[in-house]
C-alpha cells in the first residue's frame, strides 16, 4: 500500500502501515523504530491521532491560547480537562499553542464503578428508556416510565433525507426560509460547532436573520435561549440548547407587559408553536430526544423533523449502505429526498448499532475496571488507615517493612555459612537500609564471615532496633510517628502512580494475547494480580530503604536585640531514592490533620 496510515473512525484508531514506518525511519534515520525508545514511538502515534481523529471546533476549541475539550453530549466547554498519553500536547502542537506540561494519573475510576461505591442509586432523567438495557445490567437498575403531566400534542414528522449534505442543508435552510416568513419559530440543532458554522453560512446566503448558540459564545446562553421561542426567531444551537432547556413560546415574559406577551405566545401556538430542525441525527437516540423534548413541553403546540445525508457520520461509518443502495437503486437525484418509515426505521437501526457497540466498549470497561477496582479497595484500604487511625499504626508500618528487608537479606545466602564475598554483599545491601560510618561497616563485614541466616537475621535485626530507640530520641516521640507517616504516605502515593502507567500498558498490549488462542481478560488477571503483589512488595522495600534517610532540622529561635523571633516550621527531607537527601519544606508537623497526606 501507498498510504502511510490507516484510519478507522469506528474504533478512533489510527496506526502507520509499513509504507508510512519505512518513510518515518527514513526521516528519523534509524534502521528500526520500534528498536528505539518507547517514547519516541508513541509520541508518533499520538500525533498521528491528534491529526486525524481529532477536529477542531468539534472535538475541541481554540480558546486564549489553549486548546479546550468541548464535552460530545452536553456541548460545552469542559475547563480543566485534558487528554491523557500525551494526546492534549499532540493537539497543542497541531494547533500551535503553549504545549503544556503532561500530568501524571494519580488516581483513577471507572464511572460504573464510582456509582458502586454509593448504598443507593437512583435518578430521574427524561431519556432512560433507550438506554434501559444498560441501566439493568450495569448497575441493576429498572426504568419505569412516569405519564406526561400533560398529553404530549408535538408533531415528529419523519426524517427526511437526501445522497449529499450539500442537498441536505440547501434543503433544510429552505424549510426554514419558508417558516420563518410565516413568523413560526426555529431551532436548530447540530452537533458541533463546526457545523453550526455550516448551517449560519447557509443561512446568512439566504437573509435569514439568526441567532448562533454553541460553546464559544456560551456567555450569551440565557439571553439567546429566552428569546427562542418568539416571532420570527432562528436560533442556531449545538447541544448546549439541546437538554434541560425550557424555550417558552411567546419569549421570556420577565420586563414585559404581560398582556404583550401573551398575544405572542398565543400568535406562536397558532402557528403551530416552535419547530425543531435537527441537522444531523445523533449517534445516541438520547440526545435526539432530548433535542426534540425543547418543542412542545407542558402541552403546549410544536414539531420536529430531521434532515440527514449519507455523508453524515453516523450514516458513513454505521450502515448507510442499505439506503445508498436503495436510492442508487430508484435513481434518486442528488437533491430529492427520500422520506419514508423505511428510512427513519433504517437511521434507527444505524443508531442502534451505535448504542449498542459502545455500550459493549463499557462493559466491557467495566469487566477490566472490576479487576482494578478490588486492588483500589486494598490500596485505599490502607492509605486510609494510616490517615485515620492513631500513630502506632504508622510505626508498625515501618517496623514490618525492616523486619521484611531483614528476612529477605538473611535468606538469600548460604545457609551453611557466610562467606567474605556474601558478608560484602550482605554488608553494602544493609548500607542501602540503615547507613554506617566506615569503622561501623568494617566491624560488621567481619562479623558476618561464618554466620548462618539465622544468626544474620539477629545481628541486623538487633543494630535496626538500636538505630530506630536512637531516631525516636532524636525526633521525639511525637514527631517521628508524623516522620513515618509522611514516609509510608509519599512512598504508597508515588509507586501507585507508577502502577497505574504500568497497568495502562498492559492494558494497551494485552488485546494481543487473543491472537495466541488466550483470553485476554484472564491474561489481564493474572498479570495485574502479580504487578499488585510486587507493588506491594516494593512499598515495604521502598519504606525501609528511605526512613533512615529522613532528616529534620527544627531552626533554633533567632536572638536580635529588641526582638526575639523563632521559627515552628519544621522541615523534613527525605532522600527518595538514595544519596544525598531531597529537602521537603513541611509546615507545623505536629498538627497534621487526619486527612492531610
């Protein structure tokens, strides 16, 4: 092939052929990309991403020199998120913005799972009944489905629609030019902002005054939505306009008179009330029904109908084929529609597939979450005692931790008697732990030629216990229990960052697994089951090779003349990986709350 990637907007996968990985070695000048670093080649993968998957003004916006998700069902901005892997930074380049720094994973959960965590759960929305399947599965919830406080009179008429978008929108600001000369109000709804450019432009052609809604003028939201619904009013809008908005017909009576107002109102519902025009059709039925639920609330007069292209997504990517036949089939011309149950039942049908896949992407979320979720329940299990519970729960903590690293230094040499090289090597580990002055270190090589485990295990266990009654005299007795906690803390936070990376690469690879005839959940199982148990191996090992490294300097009060002055601070540093100790500047050590980290 030609091509140096392929796409596929379905699963929102892009990857490099081999065509593309020759020609990228031959840029980079290095003979194989995948010998190079790990990163090197999946920066590659996310821009390659950023390019081709993400769009502008529909997956995001350019805002202050900032690249900003806009949310896919609400269509507002969503300030503070980013993308994770890099991707957000792949977007910054693209769009030659400030790239800012990545941030690390501290925690993380499934949505289904956070759910979980609460005794009861219920809601109520508008929308559940497409999704009532899920709701049962999931979270073992049922839908039951109140009556209207009203008889619902909205016209849904059925979808019309046509081979191109541009016969669609020709066809569609049309319509619009023909109610909007009656007086009848229109929204219309479109999916991103994107295309409400699109849909502005067209309308802008044919004169038609408008008002455009989406999350780039979101400011304007409340006044733009208050006038929706009187005479003559075109309003433009993505999702934003699309839930929980009450368009009253007529416009907002608040500063008006209200005999006014109500002759309006009353001229809209002769009309036939407000006229919902969905420009696409969704890849969720719910959020079509809730772009639908703005006409006709409370009893009141209105109708829907929406226009679609078999260039649409929905239609490209999830089974347009059907209808393109059938067109091509009845020779329809480019800018005829077609409006028939057949093609509603087959868009439907589209959406369903949709629903359906992702639906099955969340389960099967969910089944891969559950195996992290009970390694969560232990981790914060005990993260939560240490905040909680009183101070011996921290020295415990530290104690077993050594007396694990003892054991482990006592029993991986000959048992039948040390030799000069083991005593070395015995010797320069429990440096590692607890370190000695040269003289200190010599007199405890020499001790240990000859020894067996046991007496290996004495001998250490015995200077630990020295060296931990001389670090409480030098601390005091309730600033080290805070020293260890800070520790135990600082270690449990940093290496369960580190097993979150680690877990989200197996996560990435393991789908691999089923090409040797495995199931790539039990694979996950078994792997993630043994990276939490050396997790938590590592948190012991870490804790004791640190804890003897923390120093603390408590400043002595400063004497001028006139004023005496002291210090409360207290600073702790901790060497976090070795050698010369990392100062970390804590503030009033003894009066840490519970739940400070």
């Amino acid at each position: 092939s030609d091509t140096d990637f392929e796409v596929d907007e379905k699963q929102r996968t892009a990857n490099l052929t081999d065509h593309g990985l020759r020609k990228l070695e031959k840029i980079l000048n290095v003979e194989n990309l995948y010998q190079q670093d790990y990163q090197t080649l999946h920066h590659l993968e996310q821009a390659l991403k950023a390019q081709t998957l993400f769009v502008k003004d529909r997956d995001y916006v350019v805002k202050d020199d900032q690249v900003i998700i806009v949310d896919d069902h609400t269509g507002r901005l969503m300030f503070g998120r980013r993308y994770s892997d890099g991707l957000h930074q792949a977007i910054e380049a693209k769009e030659s913005v400030k790239i800012q720094q990545e941030s690390r994973t501290m925690a993380t959960i499934s949505l289904q799972n956070y759910f979980r965590l609460y005794k009861k759960l219920s809601g109520m929305t508008g929308t559940a009944a497409t999704e009532a399947e899920e709701f049962k599965k999931i979270y073992n919830l049922n839908v039951l489905i109140i009556p209207t406080n009203k008889p619902n009179v909205r016209q849904d008429n059925s979808d019309i629609i046509y081979k191109t978008q541009r016969a669609k929108y020709g066809a569609l600001v049309a319509e619009v030019a023909e109610l909007h000369a009656k007086g009848q109000p229109v929204l219309i709804g479109t999916k991103s902002i994107e295309q409400n450019d699109v849909v502005g432009q067209y309308l802008k052609k044919k004169h038609i005054p408008h008002q455009i809604l989406n999350a780039k003028n979101h400011e304007n939201e409340a006044m733009i939505i208050s006038e929706a619904g009187r005479l003559n009013a075109v309003t433009v809008a993505t999702n934003i306009a699309g839930r929980g908005v009450d368009i009253m017909l007529g416009g907002d009576p608040q500063g008006r008179e209200l005999k006014e107002w109500q002759k309006e109102a009353d001229k809209v519902k002769s009309l036939g009330g407000l006229h919902i025009i969905g420009a696409v059709r969704h890849e969720s039925r719910r959020i079509d029904n809730q772009l639908r639920g703005r006409a006709g609330r409370q009893g009141d007069p209105g109708s829907t109908r929406f226009y679609i292209s078999l260039e649409d997504d929905i239609m490209r990517i999830f089974g347009g084929d059907q209808v393109g036949r059938l067109m091509d089939f009845l020779k329809v011309p480019d800018d005829q529609p077609l409006e028939a149950g057949m093609v509603t039942k087959a868009i439907e049908t589209a959406q369903t597939k949709v629903e359906s896949f992702y639906f099955d992407q969340r389960k099967h979320l969910v089944d891969y979450d559950d195996v992290m979720n009970k390694q969560r329940q232990i981790f914060y299990a005990r993260r939560h005692r240490l905040l909680t519970e009183g101070t011996e729960v921290a020295t415990f903590s530290v104690d077993q931790a050594l007396e694990k690293e003892i054991d482990y230094l006592s029993n991986i040499y000959a048992t039948s008697g040390i030799d000069k090289v083991e005593a070395d090597q015995i010797g320069k580990e429990f440096q590692s732990i607890l370190p000695l002055d040269p003289r200190s270190a010599d007199s405890l090589e020499k001790n240990l030629v000859g020894k067996t485990g046991e007496d290996v295990k004495e001998m250490l266990s015995k200077i630990i216990l020295q060296a931990r009654a001389a670090q409480k005299d030098r601390f005091g007795q309730d600033v080290l229990p805070q020293v260890e906690r800070y520790v135990l803390l600082e270690t449990y936070d940093e290496l369960w960052m580190n097993h979150l990376d680690a877990i989200d690469n197996l996560r990435d690879g393991i789908g691999l697994r089923g090409y040797a005839q495995k199931d790539p959940l039990v694979e996950y199982k078994q792997e993630s089951f043994s990276m939490f148990e050396s997790l938590l191996s590592r948190i012991d090992s870490t804790v004791a090779h640190r804890i003897f490294r923390v120093q603390i300097n408590i400043p002595q009060p400063v004497q001028r003349r006139t004023i005496e002055k002291s210090s409360s601070d207290t600073e702790i540093s901790s060497s976090l990986r070795g050698g010369a100790p990392t100062r970390q500047s804590i503030k009033n050590i003894n009066k840490l709350g519970r739940n400070d980290p």
